[in-house]
C-alpha cells in the first residue's frame, strides 16, 4: 500500500519538534474514500453524495511508537447510489474540508454500489512511521 503523510502534515510535524512551533493534534481525525487517489500535497477525488460523510476514527499507538492501528472499526453509512471504485482513503482533521493529514492507496479497490456498506474492521487501517 503505497501511503504517505501529506506536505501539510510533515511541515507541521518538523516546525513543532525543531522549530518549537506549536501545533495542536486535532481532537478526532476522520477516514474519507477516494475514487481518484490524492497525493502528499492533496488533490484527488473524494467520494461525494449518495449518502457518504467521512466517518470518524479511533486509534492506538503500539510498540515503539512506529505503528498506529484502528482501535474500532470504521463503518461507512450504506451508499443510497453508487460511490464508484474506490482506490484510496485518507484522515483529515475535519468531517468536512480540513486538512488532509495522511493518505494511502488500497492494496485492492473496491466498487461501492447502492445499499454497499464499506467497513474497515478494527486493527485493519494501519499507519506506521519508519
């Protein structure tokens, strides 16, 4: 799965450790689905309509500090029309707009038809640092 965090992310990331820049986590971080993936600097197609809303998530740091992994799953509301393939997903800082914080693509798409309900089961949505 090819993933990243974004520019946005990483600028904020080094201000606040080298630079002494404050920055403040955001309180919930919110999973979104793209049918054309985004990049580090954004961009992209986010699903829209048919009854999608980005869903919030939970999760947990473990080990050394390296990985982070959903601490309960993430359930998307059923689609009431088709989403299209999606190939990517990405945590924002907002339920809407916001900044786009890390993105990844999928090992394998998934097409979203009306009455689908997309679900990402706890432990399966894995961020890691290296």
């Amino acid at each position: 799965m090819a993933g990243s965090f974004t520019d946005y992310l990483e600028d904020k990331i080094l201000k606040h450790v080298f630079t002494n820049t404050a920055y403040t986590s955001p309180t919930t971080v919110y999973v979104g689905l793209f049918t054309v993936a985004p990049t580090d600097v954004g961009g992209g197609t986010e699903v829209s309509g048919s009854g999608y809303t980005r869903k919030s998530a939970a999760f947990t740091v473990s080990g050394t500090g390296t990985l982070a992994t959903n601490s309960a799953a993430i359930e998307f509301d059923a689609a009431t029309g088709s989403w299209g393939t999606i190939v990517a997903i990405a945590v924002f800082d907002a339920s809407t707009s916001g900044n786009m914080l890390a993105f990844a693509d999928l090992t394998t798409s998934k097409t979203i038809a009306s009455g689908d309900v997309l679900r990402i089961p706890t432990g399966d949505l894995d961020i890691t640092l290296s």
